[in-house]
C-alpha cells in the first residue's frame, strides 16, 4: 500500500537547537488553520509527544526503529497518520545521532529517509553569522539519502543578523522557511527527567502551547513549508493493524486497568490498542484519586512516570494499595515499567507503597538511561523465558534488590534485573508492545482465566456467599527453576530463593480449605472438581501458547534484526551515567523561548 501524506521531518544539528519549540508550535499553528496533523516523535521519548497531542488533539505517536525494528516505522507511521492533512515528525538529539554502535540506526536521519520526506534543520543562531552557512551545507550533504528541505533560524537577534542569515543561506541555495527571535514569553518547566509532563500542568502546558503556535505563525512561512510537505513523494507501507498483530480477540471481554494521571504519564498508544485488539475492556484510572481498581478488573497495566514527585499522596491512598495486593494475589496479570514498579515496591524514599513486592525504592543522583538489548530469564504470564528484546531504561531511581528470586530481564555486563512473581511482571525495562505485541495478547489472555475462574455463574453468587473459606496467610515456599546457561554468570545473591512472608500472593494453584455445611458438602466438592479440571487446562493451554509465542519471537527477531545488531547476544552497555553511550537523552533548557529536546523518558 502506498501512503501519500504530506509531512516533514524536523531536525537539528544537536540537542538544545530548538526542535520540541517548532515542531509543537507548527502542529499547533496548523491545527489552528483547521488541518488535521499527526504527531510523531523518533526515539523512544514520553513527554514530547504528550505537548504534541496537545496542539493537535491526535494522539502523539513514536518512531524508534531501534525499539521496534526498521520494518515497522513506515507502518506505524501510516496507521498513526491515516487519515491526517499533514503529518510532523520531531527528530531526536542531532540529526545524524543515533544508538551508539549501531551506526545511523535509530537516528532521524534514518527515518526521513525511511519515510521520504524531506528535513527541516532548525538551528540556533544566536552565536553566528555567515558560518551558518558552513554548518547548513554540510548536513545537508553529509548524507545523500537524507533531503534536507530548508532551515527554520532560532533565536535570531535582529532584523540585520537575520538578513546576514538569511543571505548565507541563500548562497548555499538552502532556503529559509523563518528566523523566530529570542524571547521570554514561552517558559516549559523542566525537572530532573526533562520537561514536565502535560498531565501535571494542563493549563500552563496549554498556554505554552498556545504560544508556540503565535510565534510559529509570525515567524515561520507556512504556506511555504506545507508546499514543501506536499512534495514529499509517496512510500510504500502497509498501515500497522494491531489486530492483525494480536491475532484476533478473546470473547471474554476482561477488564484490564492502565494507571494513568499526573503520577503515571509514560505510555505508547499502541498499548491501548494492542489490549483492545486482543479483546480487552481498557479502563483508566488515576492512584493518585481512585480508592479502588475499575470495576472487575482482571489485569492491571502501570507504566512509567514520575511517582516520587507524588510518593506521599500515593502512599496515603490506602484503599487502592490494599486493592493492588488483592489482585497481585489473585494471579492475575500484572505489567509494571519503571514507575510501575516502584509503586509495587514496600516503599518509596520510605514512603509506604504497594508492598506486593518484597523491595524498597528510593531516588539516587545517578541518571540511568539507554537503550537495551535483554533476555527474558523467567517465563512470566506475558513473556516466553528466552524472548529477546530491544528496550530503554531512563530514572534517577534505584530498586533494592535489584532482582527477585525470579529475575525478569538480564543484559549483558550488568546482574539480572526485575521481577517475575506469580502473575506481576515488573522492571525498569520500557517496551514497545508493537515489537512484541504477543505481549498484549498474552496478558489478556491470562485476565480471561482470572476473570472465567472468579466470576460466578448462574445461581453461583449465592452459593459463594454461603461458603465460607479460611484465610490462607502465605504458601508453601516455592523454589523456582533458575535458568542458567553456559558462560552465564549468577551472583550468589542471584540465587533463586523463595522468600515466603505474610501478605504474599497464593499461588493459583492453591486450593483454601473450605468450611461446608450439610448439603454444601457436595457442591463444594464438585466446585473443587471443576476448578482442578480448569486450572489443569490453563496449564496445558498456557504452556502450548508459550512454545508457539518462543518460537514466533525467535522468528521475529531473526527476520527483523536492524543491520548490525545480533539476535544472538544483547549488546554491552552500562546503567550509571551513560548518556553517551545512547539514543535517549536528558533535557537542557538553553533558552526559555526555545525549550530544549527532552529527547528520552
């Protein structure tokens, strides 16, 4: 299928030059004409889009062929456009930039070229003059697959410095599509991750927005550029279809909660409808006001965020917290990113949490943030052991014990991370769910025989009411199976132990004692029957459906490898202070009129 919408890439020579300040004021100031524009974003990024979504009213959409391989930006792309006047695309730190070792891999370079569309360069030219022409000539031929359409001129001082400008460029034949000049009427607050994200700051967000789009539409020539966006030739991509890549619906329905709100920000738009397709009912709900989970919750999605700026609030909503211990210890499906995991801990910078995790969390100076090639070390209810995975991680955060005695990922150079306990899967590790959307369909599945196996049938409610059942405290111990294969190195605190406290969920396979009554007698004992003969086909069922997702991800990431990146070892990298060892980046604010590329979350 060929998609022919008009768009653009907006790049920069580096971080810093202005790139989030153009591209939400251009989307703003063409939503304003009455265009529908589609957002999107290369690298792995939370928080700009949510500035996109905001001054376009579609939802902000990332392209990150690292996560999710370069066969699907020009899909996701599509889908995410279809139906769009004019599609804008924010690039990430300097245009050539990209995974570190992997050559353009990742980088805005390649997805311009992937899409064939043509490159606008912002670029701050507050220190220069004619030399803005050196700079400018030579991105726009360091690289002949990249079209490099023009140049937008930030933080210009005057009208002659801009006419100096304006005729280097033009003696380079490079055109200039605007000059916008310094100024302190557009302030985005930034924090320790960059800038703060829209949910925490909705009006001011939206006044800031507001007036990216007035000085975009005083300073920029838009007619000119859209012309250049319509001259962008068609490519050839199929629109990414999430049904097409779950494989069709449960007829269940289950009910699966994503935390969202100020406190939990960070999330791909596809996961919604990669749960969706799989035939999930997605109710949201906010921690930070909610007392309970949506009703009938069966499965529960957390992802990133920004949790310790709202420890103490979190922490005082009891209910909830009790409610997330409730379901953990159903077996029910629990996914945990980042911030997820963190409220799962006992505690936050000694702030109580969830306490469905036997670790605590606090805040650290260091910044750990990059990219990650990892292998699944523990079968969980969403991953097959042995899946491997292109992933980010960005906190100022650390989990102690980095592990449980079911570690979820392990990447080479460092100790295994996360945890997999019974049905909760929680890590510092951010996915995109369309590299991997068995993920979703596995989830959901797993919510299906939660909800199947606790939702009375018939003239059941009655009789579950009359029996009464004792408290199961804790289980026996468990002793999972580690899995270690030849040149793997397990620390000693890395051994697979069970630690069985108060409080901890019951494994499903645990049957109460019931306390029956006379003519109870035998209903319970048919209930008992029943319930074996279900748990023992989930069993058979769950594990055919692990062989046939193991064998689907090895297939995948055979077929769908970027270029110089191996299926068969995760590439070495670091967790402390390796901003240059990858794509994703920590904001800097180098002017308030042009807030700078908050470029990883």
């Amino acid at each position: 299928m060929v998609t022919v919408v008009p768009r653009l890439v907006i790049g920069a020579p580096a971080s810093g030059h202005g790139k989030t300040t153009v591209t939400t004021g251009l989307l703003a100031a063409y939503a304003a004409r009455g265009l529908r524009v589609s957002p999107h974003k290369v690298g792995p990024d939370y928080i700009d889009p949510g500035y996109h979504a905001l001054a376009s009213g579609r939802p902000g959409r990332n392209l990150d062929p690292y996560l999710v391989g370069p066969h699907l930006v020009g899909p996701l792309f599509a889908h995410g456009a279809a139906g769009a006047d004019l599609a804008i695309v924010e690039g990430v730190m300097g245009l050539y930039d990209g995974a570190v070792g992997h050559g353009d891999l990742g980088s805005t370079a390649q997805v311009a070229a992937a899409l064939r569309a043509p490159v606008v360069l912002v670029v701050d030219a507050a220190a220069q003059g004619r030399s803005v022409a050196a700079l400018v000539h030579g991105f726009r031929t360091y690289e002949p697959t990249v079209w490099l359409g023009g140049v937008i001129l930030n933080r210009v001082g005057s009208d002659r410095h801009e006419q100096i400008l304006r005729e280097a460029c033009e003696e380079i034949g490079t055109p200039v599509f605007g000059a916008l000049r310094r100024r302190d009427a557009i302030r985005t607050p930034s924090r320790h991750l960059g800038l703060v994200p829209v949910a925490e700051r909705s009006p001011e967000a939206t006044e800031a927005v507001e007036a990216m789009g007035r000085v975009i539409a005083e300073g920029v020539d838009l007619d000119r550029l859209l012309w250049l966006a319509r001259s962008a030739p068609p490519v050839s991509a199929e629109p990414w279809s999430p049904s097409d890549a779950v494989g069709g619906a449960v007829s269940e329905r289950p009910v699966i909660a994503v935390a969202s709100g100020a406190a939990f920000t960070f999330g791909y738009a596809e996961t919604v409808e990669l749960l969706e397709a799989s035939g999930a009912t997605v109710a949201r709900f906010d921690p930070l006001h909610d007392e309970s989970l949506p009703d009938g919750t069966a499965g529960l999605v957390v992802g990133g965020g920004f949790p310790e700026v709202h420890a103490e609030a979190l922490s005082a909503n009891e209910p909830l917290k009790k409610a997330v211990r409730e379901l953990a210890a159903s077996g029910a499906p629990i996914a945990a990113e980042c911030a997820g995991l963190l409220w799962l801990t006992k505690s936050l910078d000694g702030k109580p949490m969830c306490g469905v995790l036997d670790a605590e969390a606090g805040m650290t100076p260091n910044l750990t943030l990059g990219y990650r090639s990892a292998v699944a070390i523990s079968d969980s209810q969403l991953l097959p052991e042995g899946t491997r995975v292109h992933g980010h991680v960005f906190h100022r955060t650390q989990v102690e014990p980095r592990a449980g005695a079911r570690p979820a990922w392990q990447w080479k150079g460092r100790p295994p991370e996360g945890f997999v306990q019974g049905g909760v899967h929680a890590s510092y590790l951010h996915l995109h769910w369309a590299a991997h959307p068995g993920i979703a369909r596995r989830l959901v599945d797993a919510a299906a025989r939660v909800q199947a196996r606790t939702a009375p049938a018939g003239g059941s409610a009655a009789l579950a009411a009359d029996n009464a059942h004792t408290a199961v405290d804790s289980p026996e111990p468990e002793t999972p199976t580690a899995v270690v294969r030849p040149g793997d190195a397990v620390p000693e605190s890395d051994t697979p132990t069970a630690v069985v406290r108060p409080g901890n969920a019951v494994a499903e396979s645990e049957t109460p004692t019931a306390v029956v009554v006379g003519d109870a007698v035998e209903r319970a004992d048919a209930d008992a029957a029943a319930a074996q003969a279900r748990a023992e086909a989930d069993a058979a069922a769950a594990k055919a459906r692990a062989e046939a997702d193991a064998a689907a991800e090895r297939a995948r990431a055979e077929s769908a490898a970027p270029d110089g990146v191996s299926t068969a070892e995760p590439a070495a990298d670091s967790d402390e202070n390796d901003e240059k060892e990858s794509s994703p980046r920590v904001s800097r604010t180098d002017d308030p009129a042009s807030p700078a590329d908050r470029d990883g979350s």
